[in-house]
C-alpha cells in the first residue's frame, strides 16, 4: 500500500479519535460510513471481493431496523440475516479466515453493546485495509494492555478493581500504530 493511503488512514484515524475523546462520539455518520465504503471498494478491486460482500451483509444486518422504513421488506428480524450471514462467512471464509472472524467479531462487539457504532465501524474498516492476523492481534494486544493497565491503577488507587470504560476510536488508532510498526 502506498504512503499516501497510509497518511491518509492515519489521519481520518486522528481525527475521529480527536472527536472521540472529546465529546465521545463523531459528528456525523459519514465520518464512518465513507471510509467504510472506500476500504470495502478498495478490497474489492485490490485484494478479495469475498470480504467486501460479508461487509455489505454485515452492514445491512446492523441496519435492519431502518430497512424496513426504507423499502417496505419484512427485514427486521436477524432471522431474515442468518441465512445471509452464513453465506457470506461460507464465501468469504473460504478466502480470508483471519479476515472474516475479524469482520464478524468486530460486528458482533457492536451487536453485544461491548462497542459503539463508531468503533465497530472503524475496526471492520481497517480489517478491510488489513484483513491479517497482525491487525487483530494488535486490537488485542492495546486493549489488553489498557484494561490491565487502568485496572491496576483503580486498585492501587481506589483499593478496587472496577470496569473501565474508554473511548475505543483511540484505542484502534494505536492498534493501527502498532499493526503498521509490527510490519516494518
């Protein structure tokens, strides 16, 4: 990938995470959205379209309480995405595994209210960007290392151990950091 792409990465990477600790949200969904798209199209085209297809069920799946309104469809239901869902991990597996358990993990993290939108959105797009296991290890690796780290700070502290809760946009621009470091 070129350095230019990676400025640019880095930069939409800086910039939602400014907004992120600042008011704890982006402005506006299209701060996600575009770099959704463009990572999705970018796989498409130079890396494996199977990836791009579970992202756009993926991204219709989380949707589906606003389909309904648009389209007038019965879609409601995750029961109407299963099928779906199994056949774009069929498809797409059978390519990239790393990548698709990174896409569907990082999905159902927002599913469970573990993530916000945004950062669910943020993390399916550099796994589009970088669907590798050095992506996913470093998302593991920084958010290991901060809940350890405030835990132990609550206990020496407050003498408690308690759960902390931290913008994750922040936190996935470092596991950009360290994934782009870990390939150097």
């Amino acid at each position: 990938m070129e350095p230019f792409f990676f400025g640019l990465i880095f930069i939409w990477l800086a910039l939602v995470s400014w907004f992120d600790l600042r008011k704890r949200e982006v402005p506006h969904s299209a701060w996600m959205i575009i770099p959704l798209v463009c990572a999705g199209i970018y796989q498409a085209v130079a890396g494996d379209w199977r990836l791009s297809f579970l992202t756009v069920i993926v991204a219709l799946a989380s949707e589906r309480q606003r389909l309904p309104k648009l389209t007038e469809l019965r879609v409601d239901t995750i029961f109407f995405w299963i099928p779906w869902l199994l056949a774009g991990l069929y498809v797409a597996a059978s390519h990239n595994p790393v990548g698709t358990i990174a896409i569907v993990a990082f999905w159902a993290a927002w599913e469970l209210r573990c993530w916000g939108g945004a950062d669910a959105v943020t993390a399916i797009t550099l796994a589009l960007i970088w669907p590798d296991m050095r992506l996913v290890i470093a998302v593991l690796i920084v958010h290991t290392f901060v809940a350890v780290l405030a835990s132990l700070v609550s206990l020496i502290r407050e003498r408690k151990l308690r759960v902390h809760l931290f913008p994750g946009l922040p936190l996935l621009m470092l596991s950009a950091v360290l994934r782009l470091i870990s390939s150097l």
